[in-house]
C-alpha cells in the first residue's frame, strides 16, 4: 500500500483524539496529589458553531485549528471537557469552591 492510498476518516481520527484526551485527563486528576477538593460541581452543556467540526471547504489542519480554539475558550474560563455526544454536544464541568 502507498502513501498516497492511505485515507484519514476526520471523524474518526477526531474522535480517537477526544477520547485519548479524556482518558489522559481522567488518569492525570486521579493521579494528582495536593489538589483542593471540590464540593460542588457546575456543568456546561455546548454546541459548537456550525462548521467547526464538518465543514468540508476547510483542510483537516483548518478543522483541527478551529476545533483547539473551540476547546481552549472554555478552558479559558476553567472548564474541564467531561465527554463528547453524538451530534457534537460537548459537557463540560468546573469546581465550585
């Protein structure tokens, strides 16, 4: 098989990632020591604008660049991506101290 045969599936290699990501996050938190406990939880339920996760006009570096951005704007504000759902709807939680 050449290189050039080789097909990525978008979806696919972006939902391996959000997947990857969770499980590093989840081993990373229950492996963190000295962290403050948290009471209370407050979540966040989000859709991203349209075309930042199917737009086909954009190259897969584009995609990935808007889809980085999207994420980083809720880290910003200290949320933490819980999971992702079928249609793109994001969860999201944060501690309340």
């Amino acid at each position: 098989m050449k290189p050039s045969d080789v097909s990525l599936d978008l979806k696919s290699l972006v939902l391996g990632a959000v997947v990857g990501g969770i499980l590093m996050l989840s081993v990373g938190a229950a492996t963190t020591t000295g962290s403050p406990s948290v009471d209370k939880w407050d979540y966040k339920v989000a859709a991203p604008p349209r075309g930042t996760f199917d737009d086909p006009n954009v190259g897969s570096m584009g995609m990935l660049e808007r889809q980085q951005t999207f994420l980083n704007e809720f880290g910003k504000e200290g949320w933490v991506l819980v999971t992702r759902a079928e249609g793109n709807v994001f969860y999201f939680k944060r501690g309340i101290k």
